[in-house]
C-alpha cells in the first residue's frame, strides 16, 4: 500500500476517538481506541520510507520540524521528574500519553515526508477536510436531536458537558471546536480559491456549518479562537475579505432559506440556550471576573508552585505530572503548561516552534509556485493564529486526555500548509521536486 494511503488511513484515525474496547495497565482502566493501532502499523509498515526521508528533512532545518523533534526529547527527558515528583502511582497512563503524544507530535514530519507532489496534496487535503465535514454534519445532527451521542456513560459522566454535541471526537467540546476552527479556516481557502459560483456557495455554507457546531457545543473557547482567524484574515487579505464576507452571507441566506423551519427554532434555540448558561448567567452573577474565576485560580495556582519551588523553571514537574504542583489537572493555558512541566526550556522550544511555524507559513504563501498551494499556506496560517490565541485558556496543543487526537490533527493542518513549501524549495538540477 503506497505512504500517502496509509497516511491517510492514520489521518482518518485521527477523528474517531470512541473506545473500541477496556483493559487495565498497572492497575489504571483505558480503552483501546482505533488510533492507536493504525499509528503502530503506519510506522512499521513504511519505517524504511519515513526514516530515509525524515533525515533528510531534519538534516536541511528549513522548516519546523526540528523543533518537535526537540520538544519530543524534552518530553522524554521530563519523564524521570515526573517519576521523581509523582512515584510510581501514575506511570501507566503518563505512558500511554507519552506513547499518543509523541505519535501526533511526529505526524508533522510524516506529512511534509510523504506530501512531495500536487497529488498527493490535493489527496490528503481532501480526505483532511472530508473528515471535518463529516464531523461537523454527524454533530449538527446530534445537536438537532436527531442522533444521540456515540459516546458510553462512563465516559460523558466524566464531563460536565455531556450532552454536547462532538460527533466520534473527544467528548469534550473544545476537541470539536478547535477542529471545526480549522475547517472553517481551510473552507474560506477553497471559497478564496474557487472561481465557480456554486462551489463557493458549497464551501460558504460548509464555513458555516463549522461556525454553528460550536456555537451549539458551548464553548467559549472557539469564539476567542474566531477572534483570531477573522484579524488574521482581515490582515492577511486586505479589502479582498469583503468578498469572502459577502459569500458567507450568501451561504447563510441559502442554509436559512432551505432548511425546515423546526430545525431552524432548533438550531437557535440550542444557540441561544448555551449562551445563557455558559455566559449570561455566569456574567449576571459577577462580571467579566465570574467567568475569569476557574481560569484565574488555576494560573494563580501555577505562579505560587513556581515561587515556592523555583527549580520547577528548570526540571519542571514532568510531564503529565503538574497536578503534583498546582490546582487541577492542567494549567489551562499552553504556554504555562510547557512552563510547568517542561520548564524554561520546554516553554522556549514551543515558542520557536510556533514562531518558525508562522515564519514558514508566511512564506509558503508569498513563494510558492503554485496559487492553490499558496492560498492554502495563507488560510492555514489564519487558522495557526486563531489555535494561538485559544492556546491562552487551554492546552490546545498539548497531551491532555479530554482532547484526544487533537495535536495530531493540528499537525496534519500545519503540514498542508508547509509540505510543498519544502519540496519546492528542494531544486533537482534548479526543477523543483514538487510538482
């Protein structure tokens, strides 16, 4: 089977999070989920492929993989604080996250190794973005009432938010938002791109149905991530936004004019109602500080660990090991979370990552050779600030358990923007290899 089926297959992965089946690891109860299988027979079934070609992008250091492979080694190293902090009472799931962490953080590198051609680019956007489409339609429909959550009991009573409509994703809700973030992103891409009028009515109406999903999950977090995709875009595109604005508008009055009118009362009544209960209510309670309050404690929390222990700003606790230090499981906030676990170091690292990342996106958009190609690095970017502000109240790009696949699935977005940014950078006797 050709890397990039499979690399599809592992991407497909990605977005079916429900539990396949229970088993006990030093005494902790996990599930067994359909990822983690398709990760280990990816690797093994193209490791000649992938190590001869990850070589050689790791020996030119032209793009940000270089930087995970170093927070992937940090990681590693931060496992023997955690033993230190933490004992022996939690090495089974520290293990079976660092096992998930490290295989999303190495998709990056899969993507740029296999995505070498047009072809293949155009391959993996679509079954990419296919699958997104799939999700935000199975949790609109949940949303609706038409279909019930897929999630067991044990697990949706694990979370507050347990009727949320989040399709086979975490069951969670900012799993789907950050994931439905992306997809609006790469939808405005293909509307931006497309010149026929039908086709970007499609794409303006699917932006929009990724734009409703969350907004009937609750969750605050996607609308500050929003707030950076639209100054990211309004940046990025200048006066040419209007037209993208215009197409949206479009496509709301199409959905509006076609679907049922219960479905309609439905849709804002599932709207209307999780604003009052994750805002409204909150607020009329005590002001913008009410809903500050169960972020503020946890960093509260984060800041008094480091000015009693301030070796943590070198070892940091290790990781998944924070709760030893502070209030809750995790800091809430990525750049914290880095720092608390991984120390100044770890914090840097990431921060060079993701500022090498915006650099190489910015890039791709201007050089690329190809105008698809470049539409897509410029939108992925758009979607790379709204993950950075949503990384401000959570660990978006982190191994938290509540989010699953989602560093996985962020890094096969990244990768479509920079993957034929390398190879066409990559001269052949001066013809670029991408083609």
């Amino acid at each position: 089977m050709r890397p990039v089926i499979w690399l599809c297959l592992l991407v497909t992965s990605y977005f079916y999070c429900l539990p396949l089946g229970r088993f006990t690891l030093v005494g902790i109860a996990s599930d067994f989920r359909v990822f983690d299988f398709v990760v280990l027979a990816f690797w093994l079934a193209n490791w000649n492929y992938l190590t001869a070609r990850l070589n050689f992008i790791y020996s030119k250091r032209q793009v940000a993989t270089h930087y995970v492979k170093y927070l992937m080694i940090i990681i590693l190293i931060s496992l023997i604080f955690n033993f230190i902090f933490r004992g022996s009472s939690y090495v089974g799931p520290t293990l079976i996250r660092t096992y998930r962490f490290m295989a999303y953080l190495s998709t990056l590198a899969a993507v740029i190794a296999i995505v070498d051609s047009r072809q293949k680019f155009r391959i993996l956007l679509m079954v990419f973005f296919a699958n997104i489409l799939v999700q935000a339609g199975l949790a609109f429909l949940q949303g609706i009432g038409v279909l019930n959550s897929f999630w067991p009991d044990y697990w949706r009573e694990m979370y507050s938010f347990m009727d949320s409509p989040v399709a086979t994703l975490s069951p969670h809700h900012k799993h789907i938002a950050i994931v439905m973030l992306m997809g609006f992103a790469l939808a405005v891409a293909l509307l931006f791109y497309n010149r026929n009028l039908l086709v970007k009515v499609f794409f303006a109406v699917c932006a929009l149905l990724m734009v409703i999903v969350p907004l009937m999950s609750g969750t605050r977090t996607f609308v500050l991530g929003m707030t950076g995709v639209v100054l990211a875009l309004l940046w990025i595109t200048r006066g040419r936004s209007i037209g993208i604005a215009l197409f949206l508008g479009i496509g709301l009055l199409v959905v509006s004019r076609n679907l049922p009118e219960e479905v309609s009362e439905v849709t804002l009544e599932r709207i209307n109602e999780k604003y009052e209960e994750r805002v409204l209510r909150g607020y009329e309670r005590g002001g913008v500080e009410r809903l500050a309050v169960e972020r503020t404690v946890i960093y509260e929390s984060v800041f008094r660990a480091i000015g009693n222990y301030p070796y943590l700003l070198i070892t940091g606790s290790g990781f998944q090991a924070a709760a030893v230090f502070i209030y809750g499981n995790g800091a809430h906030n990525n750049f914290l979370q880095f720092l608390i676990e991984t120390g100044v170091i770890g914090l840097s690292v990431f921060l060079l990552f993701l500022f090498t990342m915006s650099k190489n996106l910015l890039a791709a958009g201007r050089y690329m050779r190809y105008s698809f190609e470049n539409s897509i690095a410029r939108f992925v970017w758009i979607g790379l600030i709204g993950l950075i502000f949503t990384m401000f109240v959570g660990e978006t790009f982190y191994a938290q358990a509540a989010m699953f696949t989602l560093t996985g699935q962020i890094m096969v977005f990244l990768g479509l923007g920079i993957a034929p940014f390398f190879w066409q950078s990559i001269g052949k006797d001066g013809v670029p290899v991408y083609k």
